[in-house]
C-alpha cells in the first residue's frame, strides 16, 4: 500500500430514508359497491449501516464519498399492501475504525470485529394503513399515518490502526528500517526526519508459520501530547497496540532522556497506555564494540528501572531473532 493511499480519517453526511405513508383506500370491486377500509402499511425506510470487514486496512475507498443516504419505504397500497422497504446503505470499513458525531465530537460506537454492524442512521418507520382504524363506531375511515420522517447526521469516521506491536520512536530512530527486514512492508526510508508520514503495517513470519503485525508510526517530538507536529495524528494509532518497542538509536545524545520524553508523551496523551507491556530497544548498534556495550549496559541498567530491553542492528540483522523471540513470548505471555 503506498503512502498516498493511506486514509485514516473522512467525514461523511449520512442519512436514512423516510418512512412510506399508509394507504387511505377502500375496497371496491364488481357487486360490491361499498367495502371496507383496505389501505396497507408504508415500507421502511432504509438503514444506514457501518460494517466492519477485516480484509480493509484503510478508509481510502471513502476518501471522496461526502454523501450517503438510503432509500426511502414505499406508500402503502390497496388490498392492504405493504408499501416497499427502502434500500439499505452498507458502509464498510476497517477494523479498528472510530465513529464520532462530527457536531460534539463524542465517539459513538467502535468497530472492532470482523462483520460487526452498526445502524448510524435508523430508517424512519412506515406509517399504517386506515385498515388498521377500522371500529363498531367508524367503519370508513378515511385517515391513515405518514411515514416516520429520515434521521441525518454527519459523522467523522477515524481509523486507529490494528496491530499487535507498535514501533515508538524518535523521527530517524530506525524504526522503517526495521520494519523492511521483520516483513515484507516497504516503508519509505530516507536519512532524514519525517520520511514517514502515516503508519505502515507488516507481518511478521514467525516460527510454523505463526505471524504477528507490527506497525511503523510516524516518528514522535516533544509536544505530540498537545497536538505539535504530527501529534494526536499518530498517538491515537499507538493506543490500539497491546505491546509497544520503544526505539532508541546507539548515537543518540541521551538515551536515558530520549526515552522519558516518549514515556512522558504517551503519558500526558492517554496514562493508560503506560500498562502495556513495552520492549526498550538500542538500534544502529552496529557501531557499538563490544566493549562499549558492557560499559553502555551499566548505565542502562540504571536508567530504564528494570524494563527489559536490548541491542540490535538492522543493517547488519544482528539480534534480529532474538527479537522476535522476545516480541512473540510478550504478545502470548
């Protein structure tokens, strides 16, 4: 999937259809010259209906939809004939997709599972036919009920990315390069900040064909929390991940402060997602000698308190397995 055609964020004005009115109609045929009353039930009108399908990882087949409304219910016939059921909307989207009312803001429902569907705009009910106002005192009546009127509203639909592991990191700390040789994704990967603009996902081949996803976020700066530079964009991503790998570079000028100024922002965004399990990992450390990693592991020791981390090379796939290995046994602990 190219970087172009991932779309994590729409709003849609939707609507349902509006219920068919019911039938004021009496009974006439040969030698019967006055019958009853025999006006049917208008037809409902139309849901529209958010469906979840597992084989979409994006919202890009909405990108220019701006309108969705349903089919309005048939009016109500003769013989007491049920008027027609407006048409039903199918909306599909991704597994991990927020509904939010786009006036308050507040989330409506989420979409989680494979073929979970929600109504997001209830077709109006159809009204009933003067048959059903038949009594001993009024045998005629010449009255029915409309049809319930439509519901609208305009929604924003939001994707919060689906993934078991999500990579959290500095812009250039390695995280694209990562992903290229755990999977067969292709991130954009360039030697300068931001090449990585929206969330790339990869699959993970494990041992006898077991597999995980883990997914590239665009990179993180202080100030993400309150929205500064890509900010809320990718945080929200990050929520849905149950294990999160913090990438450090080797050659960073503070590894110790590099990582408590992730931990703060994920903090200062949602507190919650500091109880997930997380992995603290040094990348580019091919350029540490043996000598300087014992030296870098006493410090390190001190300064992540006991969160387990370790050293790898993506360039030179060192540690790379032992990664994995770890990865797996923290996702199925």
């Amino acid at each position: 999937m190219t970087e172009g055609n991932f779309v994590d964020y729409v709003k849609i004005y939707v609507a349902s259809g509006k219920g068919g009115k019911g039938s004021t109609h009496l009974h006439r045929e040969k030698f019967i010259e006055k019958g009853g009353p025999d006006g049917g039930d208008g037809g409902r009108g139309g849901h529209v209906i958010l469906v979840g399908n597992k084989n979409l990882w994006t919202l890009y087949h909405l990108k220019y939809t701006k309108h969705v409304k349903a089919g309005h219910g048939g009016d109500g016939g003769s013989s007491r004939s049920t008027g027609a059921d407006g048409e039903d909307k199918i909306i599909e989207v991704p597994l991990g997709t927020v509904v939010k009312d786009k006036e308050t803001g507040e989330i409506l429902f989420e979409i989680t599972e494979d073929g979970e569907s929600k109504v997001i705009a209830k077709g109006g009910k159809g009204g009933l036919g003067n048959w059903h106002f038949r009594s001993s005192t009024n045998q005629t009546p010449r009255y029915s009920q409309p049809g319930m009127p439509s519901e609208e509203q305009d929604i924003i639909l939001e994707l919060k990315v689906l993934a078991d592991v999500g990579l959290v990191g500095f812009p250039n700390a390695g995280k694209s390069t990562l992903l290229s040789v755990l999977t067969a994704a292709k991130p954009k990967i360039a030697d300068y900040p931001f090449t990585t603009l929206k969330p790339n996902l990869g699959i993970v081949a494990y041992r006898d064909f077991q597999s995980f996803v883990i997914a590239d976020i665009p990179g993180i700066i202080e100030g993400a929390a309150e929205g500064k530079g890509l900010g809320h964009y990718f945080l929200r991503h990050i929520e849905r991940n149950s294990t999160l790998l913090f990438l450090v570079p080797a050659d960073a000028e503070d590894i110790e402060k590099e990582y408590e100024i992730l931990l703060d922002e994920l903090r200062r965004y949602n507190p919650e997602m500091l109880d997930k399990d997380r992995l603290i990992v040094v990348s580019k450390s091919d350029m540490l000698d043996d000598e300087l990693k014992s030296e870098m592991k006493v410090e390190l020791d001190k300064a992540f308190k006991g969160t387990e981390y370790m050293f790898i090379s993506s360039v030179a796939h060192q540690g790379l397995q032992e990664l994995k290995d770890k990865l797996w046994k923290m996702l199925n602990s």
